[in-house]
C-alpha cells in the first residue's frame, strides 16, 4: 500500500531544508558569494525533492500494478486470469486492485487503482457494490452497457474473509439469451404483419379458384401467376427475417477472420449481373491497390453488398450505372482511430429525399413501397446491411441527392495486412 501522504513528503522535505540551511551558513560568511550559494544550494535541493518524488510515483505505480496480485494467495491469480467470466476485486474504497483478462473487454486494460464508479457507471451495480462491501451481504444485480454495442451482465457481488476484506464481482455475459428472447418476439409481431397481406392474397385467390373460376383457364392462369409472385414474396421475406435473427444474435461477437473487400466485392457483383443484364445497367468496380485487409466474417460481408449493389440495380436507371469505388481512409479525422478501409456504391437513379435517409435502416422502411415489392423487396435489407456493420465495428454513410442518384459507403477498420495488388484494374459487368 502507498504510504500517508505526511512520509511522502518528509523524504524530499529533508533534503530541501539542509540545502537552505548550509546556504544561509554561506551565506552569513561570505557575502555576495554565499548568497548565490544559498540560491544554488536551494535550488539543487528543489531538484532531488522533485528526482525523490517522482521516483516515489514511479514505484508506487509499479506496486499498485502488481499489488491486485500480491493480496491473493498463491495459486489464486492464475486461476482467476483464466475464468471465462470478467471478475474485479476492490478493495473497501471501492478501488479496483484486480482484474481478470475477461473483464479488460468490459472495462478496458486501464484500471489500476482506479475507483470502479470511472468505469461502470450503472448507479445500480455501484450501490449493490457499496452496499456488499459495508455489509457482507451477498448480491445479484441486472445491467447492462450500451456502447459500442449494447452487452448485458448479471453481477454478483460477494465480501471476502481476508485481510483486508475484498469485494469479489463476478459477471455473466447474457447478451444472448437477451437478444433470443427480444428477436423472437420481433419476429414474431414483424412476421405477423408482414405476411398479412400476401397470405390474404393467395386465400383469395384459391377460394376464388374453387368457386366461379374453377372452369375459368385464363383466370386460372392469371391467378396462380399472382399465387406465385406472392409466395415467392413469403419465401424472401421468411428467409430476410431468419437472417437478420442470425446477425442480430451474433452482433456482440466480434468476427475474426482476415478478409480481403477487393475479392468480396467482386464476387457479389458477379452474382448480381444476371439481375444487372435485365435492366441494361453496367457495374464498373474501381479498386485501389495494396488495399489493407479487414476483419470480419466473410459471408456476411458478401451479404452486405450484395445488398447495396442489388438496392442500386433496383433504383437505378435502366440502361444506367453502378459505380463501386474502394480505398482507404486514415482516421476518419479522429485523432488515434485506425484506418479505415471504404467501399462507396453509387447508382444514377432518382435519389432518396433528405427526410427519408435518417429512416432508410428501419425494418420494413420503404421509401417506395409500390416499387419495393414490384422489384421483389422485403423492407429488411439496409436493416441487415446496418447489424453487420455494427458488428464489424464500422460505419455506414448514405449521400443522396434528389435526382443525381445515391451512395452508400461502408467504413471498415484496416487490419496492418496489406494486399499487394500492383495490377488491379476496373472491372465492368454488364
């Protein structure tokens, strides 16, 4: 433990007044010439006073760093580091002395002797904290953190035997039974309301077909073309909700695989030109060499933009363009952020007006629905395109203007890999 504050400063206090007092003896016996050498004696007394304390600092920092450690008992900080669960100890001030390896993704890996209220700050959690400390009393709180992605825990807080007495706090990560819970009943009001109208449809239909059209071929073929279109309408939307289930459960997890956006991006253009070729629209993909590679899980990238590139094939202008542009971006003008590595997607289609971009990520949001579902849109695809991006820890930026078309430009952080691609030339699929 660091001492009182009175022995920290005796230790350079002493030095400074035995400076002072041989320079008052110079000084009574040599005039002049002492007095400046009771000013240079004081002087290099202020500077060990200063060289004393800072040392002092320096290895009170350096204790306080392992002291978390050395108040355990032998084998117990070894087994404590490699609990799956984030553990802290504090002490009765409610300062952290230790934390294990799991807890530095909740708090950070800057904690030492930092009073826990810096860090977790749910008025909750700090009152079971102070309450278990003072009074022994075992606790068990609900919380939950809402950056960068919102996490929950359950905490229970228990006070040692030990001398001095800790307070142990333990937490269980359960996002996901939270997230379960929350996307089934998202699914199921979402599903509900969304396959209303198409099922309606094909009941109608079919009830139509066994009354007065049964002997009707032209109406039976124009109806079961409609049954069709409607069900396969059911197909996209059932299998646009199962996906974005999926992502959303897993968006507190972050992906781990190193993946190259170049090789991404032109496989999911590739698998859009079919759709590209029926409006006549042309996909040029400009990319940039030595482009970083990112992290992330590599199916739901190509999911991504799939996404945006079909969005602009539907919006665009028939016989137009589909620009997809690539670099990188240092910073994104914040002080110490990563780089970032960008893919911008652009369409010539009629734009998105200023109102309506702030909402263009909500589920089931269409700024045309006439023309969303004639094109085969389900309303969940910049929905999906928003939770992978959150997961991959980037941002999404939509520009539009009323006329001249719209980009939307994913930001992902840059990985130190680097792809060295001298070669890389523009792709055009038409």
């Amino acid at each position: 433990m660091a001492e009182p504050i009175f022995f920290g400063v005796r230790r350079w206090l002493w030095p400074a007044a035995a400076g002072l007092a041989l320079g008052a003896v110079a000084s009574a016996f040599g005039g002049m010439i002492g007095m400046w050498a009771a000013i240079a004696l004081a002087a290099l007394a202020a500077a060990a006073a200063f060289f004393v304390a800072g040392s002092e600092r320096a290895v009170t920092a350096a204790d306080h760093a392992c002291e978390g450690k050395d108040i355990l008992p032998g084998f117990a900080p070894d087994v404590f580091e490699h609990l799956p669960d984030p553990l802290l100890l504090l002490d009765a001030g409610g300062r952290i002395v230790f934390a294990n390896a799991a807890m530095a993704s909740v708090i950070g890996s800057d904690y030492v002797r930092k009073h826990v209220s810096s860090l977790l700050r749910t008025p909750a959690l700090l009152e079971a904290a102070e309450r278990t400390s003072a009074t022994g009393e075992p606790t068990t709180v609900q919380f939950s953190i809402p950056v960068p992605i919102e996490r929950y825990f359950n905490a229970y807080l228990s006070r040692t035997d030990s001398n001095p007495p800790l307070t142990a706090m333990l937490l269980h990560d359960i996002t996901a039974a939270r997230r379960a819970e929350q996307t089934r009943a998202d699914f199921v009001a979402n599903a509900s309301h969304e396959l209303r109208t198409p099922l309606a449809a094909v009941s109608g239909f079919i009830d139509t077909l066994k009354g007065h059209a049964r002997d009707d071929a032209e109406a039976r073929a124009r109806f079961l073309d409609i049954m069709s279109v409607e069900a396969g309408r059911m197909r996209r939307l059932i299998d646009d909700l199962l996906s974005l289930t999926r992502i959303e459960l897993n968006e507190h997890v972050p992906p781990l695989g190193e993946v190259r956006l170049d090789d991404v991006v032109r496989d999911a253009a590739a698998a859009l030109s079919p759709l590209a070729q029926i409006d006549r629209i042309t996909i040029k993909i400009t990319p940039t060499p030595n482009l970083p590679f990112v992290s992330g899980e590599r199916d739901e990238l190509t999911q991504l933009f799939q996404n945006l590139i079909h969005n602009a094939i539907k919006y665009g202008r028939t016989g137009g363009h589909v620009w997809v542009n690539m670099g990188v971006s240092s910073g994104q003008g914040r002080r110490g952020a990563p780089d970032m590595v960008y893919v911008g997607i652009t369409d010539d289609g009629e734009g998105i007006p200023r109102d309506a971009i702030p909402r263009l990520t909500e589920r089931f949001y269409r700024v045309d629905v006439k023309r969303s579902r004639e094109r085969g849109g389900t309303g969940l695809g910049l929905a999906i395109v928003k939770h992978i991006v959150n997961r991959h820890h980037g941002r999404l930026q939509i520009e539009s203007e009323a006329g001249a078309g719209s980009t939307f430009t994913v930001f992902l952080p840059a990985l130190d890999q680097v792809i060295h691609n001298p070669d890389a030339a523009v792709m055009e699929l038409l």
